[in-house]
C-alpha cells in the first residue's frame, strides 16, 4: 500500500530570540542592517543561538490509519503539524503529502477574523478545492455540529474562544478532505463537545480517511489510535503499537517529575515569583511520602522571588491529572476568593485538601501563578502524589479502583 504522508529525516531550526517568520520589505532591511551592521556580513547562526525543534525524524502513514502523537510540551508536536500543514517550511528533509489536508491546530488558524462564520466556511472549502456547490451540500451538517447557527452571519472575531474551535472543527471534519491533522485545541471547548469531536474523528477514520491526533489526554489517544509516536527533544523516539508508546510516554513524564521544581528550566512566566519545591503533609503538618484517601493532605508550595519587598494580588492554581494525563479537578485561589493580596517574598503556599476523595495511585500537577494579573510561574508536570488506600467511609471497605479515580461520599435510602 503506498502511503498517503511520507516524511524522511524532517528536521526544523529555530533560532533563539529570533522574530516569527517574515517577509521584510527592503526599508526594514536597510533598517535592521542599519542597526546591527555586522550582522550584515557575518550573520548571527552560532550554535549557542539555535535548537532544533525538530530533528532527523522519519515516519509514514497509510491511507485510513489514525496515528496519534504525543509527548511532552516542547517535544517538537505542533512544529511537526505545521510543517504538515504547510503553514512553515523544514530546515531540511521532506515532507509528501497525497491528499487534501484539513487542519484544526492554534486557535484562530485558518480563519479570517474580519468575515462571518458562513463566509469563513466557503473560504475553507475553496481552499480545499471544492467547488460552491460541494460545500453548500455539506453547510446545513457543519452549522447544525458546530452549533453556531444563531451566529453564523457574525464576524468570527466577536466568537468566543469555543465557538470559534466548534466551528473550525466542523468545517476541518464536514469538508471531506483526505488528511485530517487536529491538535490539542480541542481541550479549548466543552466535554460534551471533546466527545462530540472524537466521535466524529473515529467516524472520519471508519470512511478510509487518514486523522492525525495530538493530545495529552492518554485516554483519548488510546481510545482513538491503534498506533501512535512519540516525541521527545525533537526527536522520534518511539513508533508502534498504541499501548506501549504511551507507556514509554508515561516513563518520561515520571522522570520529569523527580526533577526537583528548582531545577525545572522547562517553566513559563516572567520568574516575580517562582516555585522551588513542594511537599506533601498529613492533616498534622508532618510530612509524608504519600496520602491516603478520606484524610486531610496538605501540599506544600515553597517559592521565592527576587522582590525587595512583598508581592501584591497573588494567584494560585494546582490542576490534578490522573495516570494517562486526564484532566481530574482543579485547585484555585481565585474560585473562592482567596487570591492573596499580600505574601512575603519568601515563603510557603499550602493548599489544603479535605478527605482527599482519591482512588490509590500516582497523580501529577501542574503549577500555575500570576502576580499583579502577569504569568509568573507555569509549570506542567510539576510534581507527583501518590496516594493509598484509606478507609474513607469508616467500614474498611472502598469502591473498585478500576470503576473511577474518584471517591464520593453519599449514602441510600428507601422510600
């Protein structure tokens, strides 16, 4: 069978600090040799100011198969479906493609602000190459999916954020093109929609196209793909069997979470305030190697700062995700109020976790910060906590752990 992607030894070069690619008009570049005139004639390429997002990688994908890829964030995922989407061009290697290519990546790709939902979709379908009279056939099924149709005659720049996927994601899957690339925009709308989308991705799979599926959400990845690769440094490190690829995934997602939070470089924000270390304690404020479920837990965020003085209108968020990274709840000082208007420069936050209702396992976090309404420390992957069984209910007994991670409280009655 020949393939309907063939990519062979793809590799993409950022340089650091660099601007987004342009095209320059002579003035401005009269105007930056003018600035950096050396610059003119030896220019900047030093090793020490390049990476490769990409490096050496080599795949094919035959006609009908749902290849999912993951890894972790800056493992080289979205520059890949760039490059696959011909939105930016590789620094070496090649890419072939058999096949009109549908793709839903960044939020606002692929739409022009200015026109309405209903002229963005015949833009998409001529695109697509698909005449007036093919896309009018398909309008009724796009609208009615994407649920927009209250807004269909309104300039998409006034959509919010999952609107504006809703209906992306109906015309990338409606307009039948032959490759079907969708990124991790798709955590941008709703549950009901997320299962609405991978409903529609496996029936797109079932009628003999191809889907390439990027996403941190283990579940649906395996759900969905029977074959998946695995990213790491820009490098493809792993390509097979569905399973064993997220488990390698997982292995790498562990070791990065024994990385203390001081020495974690791959962190965002401006740094006002920055995370150095964590620990889980008992209800006691004693620390533990892990918590046991039905008991108080308390995390224990140490930070610091480079401020003279105290830190003003500080948030705090903690997102708990389960073994195959699925999103489980969310820790947030802003939801009851609790943003902090003043905390020393140095010093602990503790967020404190009633009954942790907890099936026993490993959990990861991700650590979110603003200081004064600014990024200042995000971090995915930050920590692990694992947890034991505890006797929640006080009879020694706990649901099955393979039914759900979570553990409710509740009681029966007949009437």
């Amino acid at each position: 069978m020949k393939p309907i992607i063939k990519v062979e030894h793809l590799g993409k070069q950022y340089r650091i600090g660099a601007r987004q690619e342009t095209y320059d008009t002579l003035r401005d570049s009269i105007a930056g040799a003018v600035r950096s005139p050396l610059k003119l004639f030896r220019g900047d390429q030093s090793a020490n100011n390049t990476i490769w997002a990409l490096d050496d990688v080599s795949f094919e994908v035959n006609p009908g198969e749902v290849l999912g890829i993951i890894g972790r964030n800056g493992a080289g995922k979205s520059t890949l479906l760039k490059i696959l989407s011909r939105i930016t061009d590789p620094t070496k290697g090649q890419v072939e493609l058999y096949g009109r290519v549908g793709c839903l990546l960044e939020v606002g790709t692929g739409f022009h602000p200015e026109l309405t939902g209903r002229e963005n979709v015949f833009l998409n379908g001529s695109m697509l190459g698909l005449n007036r009279r093919d896309i009018e056939r398909k309008f009724d099924q796009i609208i009615e999916f994407a649920g927009v149709d209250k807004f269909i005659d309104t300039p998409v720049k006034r959509y919010s954020s999952g609107m504006y996927v809703r209906l992306a994601f109906a015309v990338a899957a409606h307009l039948e093109p032959e490759i079907l690339i969708v990124d991790e925009v798709l955590a941008v709308g709703d549950a009901a929609f997320q299962k609405k989308c991978l409903g529609k991705m496996s029936d797109v799979a079932h009628e003999g196209r191809t889907v390439l599926f990027v996403s941190h959400n283990m579940a649906a990845i395996q759900s969905l793909c029977k074959r998946a690769l695995l990213l790491h440094a820009g490098k493809l490190v792993a390509d097979g069997d569905c399973k064993r690829v997220v488990d390698e995934y997982l292995q790498i997602v562990d070791q990065v979470s024994d990385v203390s939070l001081g020495e974690r470089s791959d962190r965002k924000g401006n740094q006002s305030l920055r995370f150095i270390g964590f620990e889980l304690r008992d209800a006691q404020e004693n620390c533990v190697a892990y918590g046991c479920s039905g008991q108080d837990v308390l995390i224990s965020l140490e930070y610091e700062s480079t401020a003279p003085t105290a830190l003003q209108n500080v948030h705090v968020a903690l997102g708990v995700h389960g073994r195959f990274d699925e999103n489980l709840f969310h820790l947030s000082t802003g939801v009851n109020g609790f943003d902090f208007q003043s905390v020393p420069a140095k010093g602990r936050i503790i967020c404190r976790i009633p009954r942790l209702p907890l099936q026993a396992g490993k959990y990861t976090f991700n650590l979110f910060c603003t200081v004064g309404g600014e990024v200042a420390d995000w971090i995915e992957n930050a920590g692990m906590i694992e947890v034991e069984a505890g006797d929640f209910f006080g009879s020694g007994k706990l649901p099955p752990a393979a039914q759900g991670a979570f553990i409710v409280q509740h009681s029966w009655s007949v009437s």
